[in-house]
C-alpha cells in the first residue's frame, strides 16, 4: 500500500492542491471590489441588458473584445435557467473566468516545471503553490481582476517554447496579446529565440494573425473593425499618469513630467529589451528549456519595472513565475517571497480588503527599492545561471557591460526627458491646432466672458466611451477643447444633464480643468477632458438625457456666455451649451426577472418587438385613470426600430371604442430608435376614463403602430408549443376592465 501511494502521491498532491485552491476562493466569491463596483459590474450588467454577446459590437468597455467574450460567457451562464437562483451570483459569475484561468495556469506551471526538472513531486508542487498563492488568488477571487487569463496564455506559450513547438506557441501567444498587452513583457524572449533559431519570421507572423481572429466575432458582431482591432491605441489614453501603483521607479515620478516621461519610458524600455536580448543571445550554448525559462523570468522582472504606465498588478507573471524558478534552483528560494511582498503591498494601494497591510508594513515606495534591489542583484544572476564555467569569466564581463550600459542609458534619457523645454506640458494636451486628430462627434461651442467679448476657450467636439448608461451606472464622458486666446482665470468645468423637456435630472459634475490649471492650455494645443457622472437611483429611467458643458468663474459662481458656431464666422447665436443625447436605461436589478422571460405576444414581421407582461387595474369608477403597465423586449439580434407609438384602447361589449391612450414611450422620453438588442422597457399608459362612461365590463387592448405613417404592426400570440398565431386587426386583448358609476 506504501509503495502503491508512493507511485500516485503527484495525483494526491494536485487533487489536495485543487481542493485547497478551491476553499481558499469559496469565502471570497461574493465579496464586492471597487473595479466590480466601478467598471466590471457595469460591463457585466451592459452585456445581459443588451442581448449577451449581441452587445459585444458595441464599445462599452476599456478592456478587448477577448475579454469580454469570456464575461459574455458567464453572464449566460448565470443567466442561464437554473442558474439565476443563487446557485451563483452576479459577482461570482463576474470572478468565474479569472477563476478558471487560475487553474489553466497551474496546469501550465506543472508542465513547464516537469520539463525542467526530474523531479516527481516538484510539478504537483508548482501546481499547489500556484493556486494558492496570495496574489493569484487575490487577484481572481478577491478583485475579480482578469490577470490571470493573459498570463496563463503567457505560460502556455512559454512551456510550448520549451516543447519545441513554435507555431503552437505563437498562436498561444497572440491570443495572450489579444486579452492584454502585458504579454508582450516577454517581447525580449521572442527577439532571442528569433535571433538563435529558435523561432522563424514566419512564426512571428502568427501573432498578429491570431490577434485578428481574436477581434473577429466582436467584428461579426456590429464593432467597427478598426476600433476592434486597435483597442490598446483608445486604451493608450485611457490613464494619464506615470505609475498607478506599480512598484517601479516611476512611482517616484512627478505628474507633471507625464507627457515627456512617457516618451522617455517607452524608449527606455525598448533599449532595455534590447540589451536584455543580447545578454542572452551571446551565450555559447544551444537554447534549451531552462534558458527560456530564465529569460523570460528576467522579462517579467525587468520589463514593467522601467515602463511607465504600469498598474499595481503587472508584476503578475514576476509573482507565478518566481515559483518555478525555485523549484528549479534552489538557490532562488527567496524569491517567490519576496516578489509576494512586493506585489501585495502595491495590491495594498487600491484593494480595500488589504487595508491591514499598510497599518503592518512600509507602503508600496518602500517595497519598490526593494524591486529595484531584486532586480539588480537578480538578473545577473538569472543570465549567468546557464553559462558553462569555462565561459563564465568572459560572459560576466559581457553581462556587467551590458546591463551597466543599459542603465546608463535609461538614467540618460530620464535625465533628459526632464530637462527639454516643454517637459511641463500639461498631460491631458491630445493634439496641436490643425493635426489630423478628430473627435467622435464634431461640435462648436464658445464660451467667452461676456456678450461683445472674443471667446476664449471652443468646444470642438465629444465622445461617448459607452453609447448607453442605466441608472446606478456612471456616465463617461470625453470633452475636447482648444483656447482660442490665453486664458488667466483658472475656471471650474461643469456638467448637467437634462430631460428632453427641460427638466433637470439632477446630475451634475463640477471641478477643475484637470491635474494643471486652465491658465496653462497653449493656444495651439487641443485638450481632452475626462468626467463621469454618477447616475443615481432616484433619476427616471429609461429616458434620454441630453449634457450641458458650461465653464464655470469660481470667483462669482456664474457661467460664461457660451456660443453655438464656429470660430470662422463674424457672429454667433446664443446657445445653452446642450449636446450629446445619451439614452440612460433601466439597471440590472429592475429588469433581471424579465430578461428571460418568454413573450406572451409579438409585434413586427419579424417578431421583432416582443411583449412580456400587461397589467391594468380590473376595477374603476367613471372619470378615473387607470394605469396600464406593459414589459417590452426589443429581441435579441433584432435590427433597431424605428419610431414607434403604443395605443391602448377601452372597447365596449359591442365594440366600440370608449376611450384611447396613443403615445410613444414614456411620452416620448424614450422613444423606441434609442432601445438596444435584448434591452427590457417598462412602460406606463395613463388611461382616462370619460366621466360619463355607462357601467359594465370592457375589453382592453393594445397595439402599436410607426409615428410616421400610423400603419400598424402585425400582432402575434407567441405559443411555444405552436407557430404564433396572427392576432384580427393587429390588436392584443390584455383585460378585462369593470366600470362602475
């Protein structure tokens, strides 16, 4: 029996490992994170109210199309019949595929370390120590992040590599690039193995390839292929700041050198890249296993540490792959330890469930010198630990010369970066006076101190990062403006948001131009503006919401004269600054119990308009109102609708009609061209009674029929055990209503 365990203790460990994996996540599945809260949980509810992966052509999110196929995924999944009754919840179905990935990846770990090494037990222990490493699981289970996914992909490709098999590899790898950008940290690796023979240009072509099939069915879908495919550019200016939260040095970094350091950092680390390559490819030995292992370990080490940019997470791979270098070399105990210190204190900035680290341990600077440490102690050592000791003189003075020339140059163009003229620009400048940059939407709005004063500063145009927002959501907003003369008032900017009638939905964002003053915009500069508007739970919905931009004197508290034109004509009209409709909809938690729903009648040549549920008051006196409450469902895949009005109509037993109700819906706040693939729509019909209605009992039926030429859409009763039914004269019958005096 001993030596029968002795012969599956691997299969015992992976078995404990998994379960021990499982248990360490089950606690925190429900636990809500600000990036749940703030950005996953809407794309999450934008996806099941928009008809699945029918709102995959839509951009609604900053992350890739890759990504979102796999939330899409679990969200029908959820969704499913079921699955809606808490067996998992909404934020479980979110953290579902990062979860999964985490055991993808383990799964990699135990292959790549099992070509290594000889040993039988260090695979399953890889695979153990992966699982339930504090950053992977916190990472997944905790914040619901998606790290996990790309950098499986990473490993894969990595163990691929070692297996020989570089067409594989590379098609793994490309489906890495299109989940995150981040895989590219092991760029250096490619150019080494490409440089040894190891890899063909042919090979190379592989990822771009696969990063397109990738984009495909968001293509398929409806997204603009250009805005599929290039969704790392729009990501580009997503965050403007040097670090956010990356233990690296530009953590140290001042906001205001963001514009030059960027540029600096980028070619800072391609030289880096660069040098690192060469280290490896003067080595004398045919690459093996363990040299790609290395190397890519000296990637992900080095990479995010001199790129700016970076998040609190990007030492991801650094974390998981520090296991397999210690269970490889002994010597490197240390350093998965140190690398999960490191990590969980830049976590600690952003995760509020780590908030007990800062109260223990040093903040996220103190760790980060002890990265830079690490990495100048360790990658020399990583490049030396496979060089034969006959050539271990020649390639130490070969390595010091390289990395010493490779930080020399860095602090160089650092340096400089610092002191060219101009490195103060303000960073959220996008484009100069008359470059090829245009906005989403194109716009003229000025805005000046007073009725005879020359403008100062132009609205030129907008964009709506999320064609739609709900109630409890946040609305994006990205406002592009150039100064028309120098600006010496530091003015507040402010947005409202209004009903189609005027009304004021009590929404409204007012602060600062941005990270710099408005006195420092320069003429020929063109600057983007980023606000988000919180949508609370109070407001109306679903409506359409038009935006108000005024500037704002901080000094007064009055708003400057704003101008609708353009900035070629003599003279301008007065405008109130008003632009962008902007359709805000029903959220998650008041439409989920009908997102499934199966119709009880149809309107449309192609079923396209779909009626859920009727209800209308069955008793009422003469001169009363009744309120008859209708579910709408546009269906999922339909093309969008034209303008459409509801009629509701009272009819007498012998058919007469008593009285009618016809209007668009929500009166028009909300009209049907602005409902989405999938979206749920409640709708209220205030139906007047005559005052001198004799008593009885009524019909009440419903109908709709186009705004433009009153011509009714065909009606059906929707019966899943037979073909619909078409209903007489376009009508469904939805109750029975009984008049008393």
């Amino acid at each position: 029996m001993y030596s029968a365990l002795r012969r599956h203790n691997r299969l015992i460990i992976i078995m404990l490992g998994a379960l021990a994996g499982l248990l360490v996540r089950l606690p925190f599945l429900n636990m809500l994170s600000h990036d749940i809260i703030g950005h996953l949980g809407q794309w999450y509810d934008y996806i099941v109210l928009n008809g699945g992966m029918y709102a995959l052509g839509d951009r609604f999110a900053d992350y890739t199309p890759a990504y979102l196929y796999l939330l899409a995924a679990a969200a029908s999944l959820r969704e499913m019949t079921g699955f809606t009754v808490s067996i998992i919840s909404k934020v479980a179905a979110i953290k579902l595929p990062s979860i999964a990935a985490d055991l993808v990846m383990a799964v990699a770990v135990y292959n790549i370390v099992r070509l290594s090494t000889r040993s039988r037990i260090a695979p399953a222990l890889g695979f153990v120590i992966v699982l339930i490493l504090p950053t992977v699981f916190i990472n997944s289970a905790v914040w619901g992040q998606a790290d996990g996914i790309y950098a499986a992909a990473v490993l894969w490709c990595i163990y691929l590599l070692c297996a020989k098999r570089p067409a594989l590899a590379m098609a793994v790898f490309g489906i890495a690039v299109s989940i995150k950008l981040q895989s590219i940290f092991i760029a250096p690796l490619l150019l080494f193995l490409l440089v040894r023979r190891q890899l063909r240009v042919t090979h190379l072509l592989i990822v771009p390839a696969a990063y397109i099939v990738m984009m495909l069915p968001a293509i398929a879908l409806g997204r603009p292929p250009l805005e599929a495919l290039g969704s790392y550019v729009i990501q580009s200016g997503e965050y403007q700041q040097l670090s956010l939260g990356a233990p690296n040095l530009y953590i140290f970094a001042p906001a205001e050198l963001y514009q030059r350091l960027v540029q600096a950092g980028l070619l800072v680390g391609i030289v880096a890249g660069m040098m690192l390559a060469s280290a490896f490819i003067a080595s004398q030995r045919e690459p093996q296993s363990d040299d790609i292992l290395i190397c890519a370990m000296a990637c992900v080490m080095l990479m995010p540490f001199v790129l700016p940019k970076m998040h609190e997470r990007y030492f991801y791979l650094a974390d998981v792959m520090a296991v397999m270098l210690a269970l490889r070399w002994r010597r490197f105990f240390w350093l998965p330890i140190a690398y999960q210190l490191i990590s969980l204190s830049a976590y600690a900035t952003v995760l509020g469930a780590l908030a007990w680290w800062n109260q223990m341990l040093p903040d996220v600077k103190v760790f980060t010198w002890l990265n830079a440490l690490i990495i100048v102690m360790t990658v020399p050592a990583i490049i030396l630990v496979r060089v034969p000791a006959e050539h271990l003189k020649k390639e130490q003075r070969s390595v010091s010369i390289a990395l010493g020339a490779g930080t020399y140059a860095g602090i160089v163009i650092i340096i400089a970066a610092m002191l060219i003229p101009g490195a103060y620009d303000v960073p959220n400048r996008v484009a100069s006076a008359g470059s090829l940059f245009q906005p989403a939407t194109n716009a003229s709005i000025l805005y000046s101190e007073g009725a005879d004063s020359e403008p100062l500063i132009e609205l030129v145009g907008y964009s709506l990062p999320q064609p739609r927002t709900y109630r409890t959501g946040i609305m994006k907003i990205y406002l592009y403006f150039k100064t028309l003369r120098q600006v010496t008032q530091a003015y507040r900017l402010r947005i409202d948001a209004f009903a189609l009638d005027g009304r004021s939905l009590e929404l409204f964002s007012e602060d600062s131009a941005g990270e710099e003053a408005l006195t420092m915009w320069q003429t020929d500069g063109l600057y983007e503006m980023r606000r988000f508007v919180t949508i609370w739970p109070t407001v109306d919905a679903p409506q359409l919401a038009t935006i108000q931009v005024n500037w704002i004197d901080p000094l007064t508290g009055k708003a400057l004269q704003s101008r609708c034109g353009s900035t070629g004509q003599a003279s301008h009209s007065v405008c109130d600054a008003r632009m962008a409709v902007i359709p805000i909809g029903l959220d998650y938690g008041a439409v989920a119990a009908w997102l499934h729903a199966s119709p009880i009648d149809t309107f449309g040549v192609g079923h396209e308009l779909t009626l859920l549920d009727a209800e209308n008051k069955t008793d009422a006196a003469a001169g009363q109102t009744i309120a008859v409450t209708t579910t709408w469902q546009l269906a999922r895949g339909a093309a969008a609708l034209d303008d459409l009005t509801f009629f509701v109509h009272v009819v007498s037993p012998d058919g007469k009609m008593l009285t009618q109700y016809d209007a668009p819906p929500h009166t028009g706040a909300y009209p049907t061209h602005a409902w989405h693939t999938g979206e749920v729509v409640i709708d209220v019909a205030h139906v007047v009674l005559p005052a001198d209605a004799a008593a009885g009992q009524y019909t009440v039926q419903l109908g709709v029929y186009r705004s433009d030429n009153q011509a009714r859409l065909p009606a059906y009763h929707a019966d899943p055990a037979r073909p619909a039914t078409h209903l007489s004269d376009d009508v469904v019958t939805i109750g029975i209503l009984q008049i008393h005096q």
